[in-house]
C-alpha cells in the first residue's frame, strides 16, 4: 500500500499541475492549439513548394509534395489538439504530443510534419515547472528528434540539417519557457517583498503614533504630579493657618485652587492625543527645554554645527506643558535633521518676545523637502504637527534660509478652554 501510495504521488506530481483555470485562460488555450493545428496544415501542404518551387530538386532531394489526407489532418490533430490543456497537465500534453510526432512523422515524409505542437508543450512544461523538469524534458526531445526513423526517400544532409534545426528549435523553446519561468518567480518575489514593505510601513505608522501617545502620557503624568504635589503642600499650610491666621489660610486655598485649576486646564489641552491608546503610560519624568543643550550635544556628536538661541526665551512665564511639548517638538526635529536631513548646519531657537506666545525654529541645510529624506520624516512631521495641534498652536515645515528645512512652532501661553455641546 506505501509504494502504491508513493507511485501515486510521484505520478500526480510530475503529470498534473492544476492552476485556477478561468473562462479567459481556456479560451487562450483553445485558440493556442487552433493556431498551431492551422499553421501545421499550412506547413504541410504549402510549405515545401514555397522553400523548393523547382519540383526537380526535390525529387533529387527526396522530398514529396504532400496532398492533405485524413491521415495527416489526423496527426497534425494528434500533436496539436492536445495543447488545449498544456497548462492542466504540461507533462502529460508534453509526452503525448512528442509521442505522437515521433511514430506519426515517417510516415507523412518527416519535414512536411511540423514540429510545432510539442515545442509549444515543451515551452509550456519549461515555464511552468522547475529547471530540472524543463532540462530532462529538453533531453527527452533532443533524442526523440536525434534518432526518430527519415522517410527512406529523404537525403542523408537534408535529414541531418532537419534534425539539427529541430534540436535548435527544442532548445531555444526550453530556454524561452525556463526564462518566463524566471521572470514570474521574479515578479512574485517582488510584489511580496512590496507587500510586506507596506505592511512594514503600516506598522512603523502605528509605532510611532504610540510612540506619540506614551511620550503625551509621559508629560501628563508630569503635570499631574507636579500640579498634585502643590496642591498638596498648600493645602496642608492652610490646615495649620485655619485657626490662627484665617486670612493666610484663605490664601493658601486660593492658591490651591489656582493651582488646580491650571493642572486642569493643561491636562485638557494634552489629553486628547490619548484618547484611543491602550495599556499603562510610561511614568519616568519628562524632559523640558533646560535640556536643550543634550540637543546640542547630539547634534555635534554627528558632526553637525549647531547654533543654539535661547536669549528671548523667558522660562519663568511659559507654563511647564508648553516649554516640554516644544523640547519635545525640538528633539524630534533633531532627529529628522541626523537621520533623513544629511544636514551640516543647524539653528535653534526658542522666544516669548511676541507677546503671548511661545516659539520655537529650528533650521538645517540639509536636502530639503523635495528629498526623499523628507517622506521618510513624514511621521516625524505627523508627530510634531499634532502637539502644536494640541496646544491650539501653528506649526509649519517649509524651505529654509540655510538651504534644508524650516520648522516653526508657535504656542499661546494662555490655553482657552474648549466648548463641547
């Protein structure tokens, strides 16, 4: 039972292929083996007269005009007909058409009968199976061709000549088939490598957007601490101060109230980044734009020049959300400027000279937005325009003086508060 199972297995493997067959595909086949079976009954009714009008010389040559009979319709049909299924059973159209070519063609005087049915099947099996399948199917023919039986009429040096264009066609057949085979190999390797890159790219845009959300987390949680902690500190003095300094104690609940108010209303502006993340948020304190100078510091470790401006930037007045949403914006920009940029120049600046309002620029002199660098900062881009978003600010990336890119931040110190209906 196991060798019968296994001769079973080895015979559907090397007689079936059964592609996913459309009405389209039959079609083309069935036209496909019409074509071949007309121009085999073209060939061998006009084919010798047009090459060798002078009917002496063929007779000198031992070639016959042949007149179509029932028999040579009959294998022309048998070599051809079968192509109809060339791409269901390439081996098995393939063994019957070379079959049937080799005990038909003596009897129709060998170069009248054309061998156009099992190069179409042995160019069919080349691209459809593997190297090693299309090198033995080549050999097959190549020797089926090399030792059929001439008609006894036929010239030594015709017949050799028929046979070496014969070989000639059966390779280049098999060649032509291996290379199609290759070249939709090809394709397919590319259009997967293409779709995996896409899907890669889907999930790098859904890294960074998380990304995003836990670095949001991050500075909410700094707020909320910082904001607490205040809270916490003034309501404790107005604890002491209640009995005997009622007027301090009232001081020190107005504050608490001032303070609870603002953390209110920065946590407001910040919190609808989060409003679709998932899992706990990171807690580690979050870094403002006293850190600018670890920008600096990165920004030289890859050779660049950096020019830092923080002269017109008074820390004091810009609320603690604001001045860590513009590091982070500057940090990011620093990013794009080391990764995508190629930039050998830069500029920071942070100002409230304008009143009201925090800004920050950042320039470089790198490729600029017109460079494929800049698609692939395209999130980096995404990321920095939704925290200005967020803080009801404007943020803008355009050409810079320097030759590379601009990014321009500004911030209103004071946040309104939304309205929802």
């Amino acid at each position: 039972m196991g060798v019968r199972s296994f001769t079973i297995a080895v015979m559907d493997k090397i007689f079936r292929n059964t592609p996913k067959f459309t009405a389209t595909d039959w079609l083309i086949d069935a036209v496909i083996a019409a074509g071949a079976f007309g121009f085999c009954c073209l060939q061998l009714t006009v084919a010798v007269n047009l090459l060798i009008p002078d009917e002496f010389m063929r007779r000198l040559m031992g070639i016959q005009a042949m007149v179509p009979s029932g028999l040579s319709l009959l294998a022309i049909a048998l070599t051809t007909l079968p192509l109809v299924l060339r791409r269901k059973c390439p081996w098995a159209v393939f063994v019957w058409c070379l079959v049937s070519w080799g005990l038909l063609q003596a009897e129709l005087n060998g170069i009248a009968l054309s061998v156009a049915g099992p190069l179409i099947a042995l160019f069919t099996l080349a691209s459809a199976r593997s190297r090693a399948e299309a090198a033995i199917a080549c050999a097959v023919m190549c020797l089926v061709l090399l030792f059929a039986p001439a008609p006894p009429e036929q010239s030594r040096i015709l017949t050799q000549l028929t046979v070496f264009q014969n070989m000639a066609l059966a390779l280049a057949a098999a060649f032509a088939g291996y290379a199609l085979h290759e070249h939709q190999e090809r394709t397919r390797a590319i259009e997967e490598r293409a779709v995996a890159a896409e899907r890669s790219r889907d999930a790098e845009a859904r890294r960074r957007v998380e990304a995003e959300r836990v670095s949001i987390a991050r500075e909410v949680h700094d707020i909320t601490a910082h904001s607490l902690s205040a809270v916490s500190i003034q309501a404790a003095a107005a604890e002491r101060l209640v009995d005997r300094d009622p007027a301090a104690a009232k001081e020190a609940i107005a504050e608490v109230r001032r303070t609870a108010k603002g953390a209110l209303e920065e946590i407001r502006a910040m919190i609808g980044v989060l409003r679709a993340g998932e899992g706990p948020a990171e807690t580690t304190p979050t870094q403002g734009t006293d850190r600018m100078g670890d920008l600096v510091s990165y920004l030289e470790g890859a050779d660049i020049e950096v020019t830092l401006d923080e002269t017109a930037y008074d820390r004091a007045c810009v609320p603690a959300f604001i001045d860590v949403a513009l590091f982070g914006i500057a940090r990011e920009a620093a990013t794009n400027i080391v990764r995508h940029a190629g930039a050998r120049r830069a500029t920071l600046a942070l100002s409230t000279k304008r009143e009201g309002f925090a800004e920050l620029i950042v320039d470089d002199d790198g490729k600029g937005l017109a460079a494929p660098a800049a698609a692939a900062g395209h999130h980096g881009l995404l990321g920095m325009r939704e925290r200005a978003r967020l803080l009801q600010g404007t943020f803008s990336a355009s050409p810079s003086p320097l030759g590379g890119v601009r990014i321009a931040v500004s911030v209103p110190l004071s946040q309104k508060e939304e309205t929802h209906e």
